[in-house]
C-alpha cells in the first residue's frame, strides 16, 4: 500500500480520529493555514519566550491568528475559550493544549471559558448516564486547574450546570443552523439521536459569551487539537450573522497513544496515560509501549532505531524534552544504535513517574480552589 493510499483512510472528526493522519491534507480539507514564522515570533515576543509547542511546530495551522494578534497589539482585549468532553480521566493528551492556553493566558493576560460537554459525552456514549459525566467534569476540572490557569481569569462552564447562562445565546446560535448544514459538517446519520444534533450550537456559544458578558465585541481565540474543527467551521458562518467576531483557532497536532499509530484517547486505556494513573502503573505502560526499535539488541546496535515512528521519542518531543539539543541527541543516539529501547524507555518511565507525583499533589490542591474557577 502506497502512502498515498493510508491516508484515504483517514478520518478526523470530533468524534472519530482514525487512520494515518496526514496534517498537510488536514490544512487543506479544513481550509485552514499553516503556521508562520512571522505568527511564532509575534507570539514569542508577547510571550517573552518561544513555547516547546511552537518550536516544534505541534500547533501546526490556525485560522485569523494574525487578526486576533492585530486586536491584541492594537490595544483590544483578546479573550481565549477551550475544552473537554468529560468521558473520562484527563489524559496525556488533553494536556497538550492545556499547557499551551496557559501559555496564551498568560502571554495576552487573556480571560479564558473552558467549556466542560457533559451533555455532549451524554449523548455520544450509550454507556455513559448524567451522573458518570457530571462527575468527571468536577474530575477533569481537578487537573486542568493543576495545569496553573489562573482563578481571576478561567471561567469553567459546566453545560449541564450552568444550562442557564448558555441558553439564550445557544438558541440564538441554533436558530441560523440548519440541519443539513449539520448533517454535512459532523458526517450525521439518520440513527443518531436528535440530542447530538443540537449540541453543536451549544459547543460554539461560548466563543460569545465573553462579548456578552463585556458588552462589547472581544476576539477569541480557541487552542485545541485539530479534531475539534468542525465545530469551528459552523460557529464561524454564523457569528457574524449574530453580531460577534468570527473566533480565531490554533490547531494542534494529536499525541499518540502508546500503540501502533493512532492517537492517545480514553476509548484504549492500555495505550493511554491518566493524569490519575498510579506511578508505577504509568511505568509499566510505558514498558510495554510501542518503539521504532529492531527486534534484537544485536539488529539494534548494528542498524540503529527509528524515532519517526517511535512512540516513547514522540513522548520527549512533544511534552517531556524541552532541551532541544537533548532531543537531536537522543535522536542520534536511537538512529546510530547507541541506546537500546529498553533503556530509553525506563529512562522516559521515571521521567513520567516524576511528573505524574508532582501533578497529582497539584491536583489534590486543586480541590480546595475548584469553586472559585466554576462558572456562578
Ligand atoms: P475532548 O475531551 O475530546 O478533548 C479535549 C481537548 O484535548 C484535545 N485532544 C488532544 N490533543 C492532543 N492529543 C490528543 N491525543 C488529544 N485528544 C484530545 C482536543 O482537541 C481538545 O482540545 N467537544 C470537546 C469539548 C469542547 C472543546 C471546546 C474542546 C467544548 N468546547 C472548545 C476544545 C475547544 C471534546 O470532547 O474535547
């Protein structure tokens, strides 16, 4: 099979991300734009310092980037909206964009609505009752809080909760929606249930509220992985039939679980790291992950690995090497046979290990601020 033809196969859709993704075709199906180095370096210069996550180009494209920085360098508030489908533990890969928004909320001193879909994992997941998303909402919040979002300026919406603050504007949204455009943009079928076919106004609603809230109009920014685009799509036909800014996004690049291909997610726990996994069970994780490694010691040492399709090097690269220069290193290490996966990868388990102890002590102390950051 040619590459050409892997990536047919490939499927992103906020409810499906499958197949061999291709993020230069993504660019291009979604009508999006890569990112620039003028954008990186304006970015840089608010920030004071250049984020692991644009070096690396894993926030790979945006849409009206270059307007929301325009706002913010013309003296206009700049407000930020992101979040999560509570269906389970947070993982590795939720993080990813947590860390970054943190980055921009402290860069542009930015507002954020973090928007928690406990309605949205409701409805998609049969086995899923209220009370199993409403719970992992408060869960979830433990460790985006542990991520260091500031309190004065992270509102977190629950939309079962807080149903109140969004309807008006949701209905608003909903009524310049049709369903056929619905249909089209989420792949629905007659066989989905006609709660999920009204959830996309409530996903875009809070790219708004801020303008609301402010009265006046505030151009958002929404960071997340490319996945969530769909809803971005829809939200930016209709804003400014309503009044508001078409919201600005930075897409992201996934962080693969820990098999072969695919990306980290929920649904396959064994390839997955929890933010609330013990230690030493994250560990063993990591042990059994798959490597781009030889099948004998003796093949690696004479012919080297391949980090390009290693899921413990992608680790380092997207969130545990920030040394750049230990990266090309381990790079050259694997390639040239100089380190054997079994090191490499108990040396990334106790890097892990580290950082999942210190995480879980922050989330604990989360727990004691949580209502300061849920929405009233
Ligand atoms: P959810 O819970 O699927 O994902 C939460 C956030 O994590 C990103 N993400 C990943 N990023 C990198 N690597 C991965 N393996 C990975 N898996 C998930 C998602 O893109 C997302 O940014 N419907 C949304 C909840 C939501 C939302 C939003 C997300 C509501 N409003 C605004 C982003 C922005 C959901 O189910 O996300």
């Amino acid at each position: 099979m040619t590459g050409e033809e892997e990536t047919e196969d490939m499927v992103v859709t906020p409810w499906k991300v499958s197949g061999i993704v291709d993020y230069n075709k993504l660019i291009e199906r979604f009508g999006t734009k890569p990112m620039t180095r003028d954008l990186i370096g304006r970015l840089e210069k608010h920030a004071g310092y250049l984020h692991l996550q644009l070096r690396r180009g894993i926030f790979f494209s945006h849409r009206d980037l270059d307007w929301w920085l325009d706002n913010y360098e013309n003296g206009q508030t700049v407000g930020l909206y992101t979040g999560r489908g509570p269906s389970g533990p947070v993982h590795l890969g939720h993080l990813l964009p947590w860390f970054f928004t943190k980055y921009l909320q402290e860069a542009f001193e930015a507002d954020l609505y973090f928007q928690m879909t406990d309605d949205e994992k409701f409805l998609i997941h049969p086995e899923l009752n209220l009370d199993d998303t409403v719970g992992y909402t408060y869960d979830n919040a433990l460790g985006l809080i542990a991520c260091g979002l500031n309190p004065k300026k992270t509102k977190i919406i629950s939309d079962v909760n807080n149903i109140s603050h969004i309807y008006r504007l949701a209905l608003k949204v909903a009524k310049h929606v049709t369903y056929s455009t619905v249909r089209a943009v989420f792949g629905l079928q007659d066989s989905h249930n006609i709660g999920i076919i009204w959830f996309p106004a409530i996903q875009a609603t809070p790219s708004f509220i801020q303008s609301v809230r402010e009265g006046k109009n505030v151009a958002v920014l929404i960071p997340a992985a490319i996945d969530q685009d769909p809803y971005w799509r829809m939200t930016r036909d209709i804003a400014e039939r309503l009044g508001f800014y078409k919201p600005a996004q930075m897409h992201a690049k996934f962080l693969p679980g820990l098999g072969r291909g695919g990306k980290m997610s929920a649904s396959m726990p064994e390839t997955a790291i929890f933010t609330i996994d013990p230690p030493e069970a994250a560990a063993k994780k990591i042990m059994n992950a798959y490597t781009g490694g030889r099948p004998t010691v003796k093949e690696q040492r004479e012919l080297g690995g391949d980090p390009s399709i290693c899921t413990i090097y992608a680790y380092y690269y997207y969130l545990f090497e920030e040394d750049d220069s230990s990266l090309l290193e381990l790079e050259r290490e694997c390639r040239s046979g100089g380190i054997i996966c079994g090191d490499c990868k108990a040396r990334l388990a106790e890097v892990i290990k580290a950082f999942l102890k210190d995480f879980q002590e922050k989330r604990e102390k989360a727990k004691d601020v949580i209502e300061q950051f849920m929405l009233k």
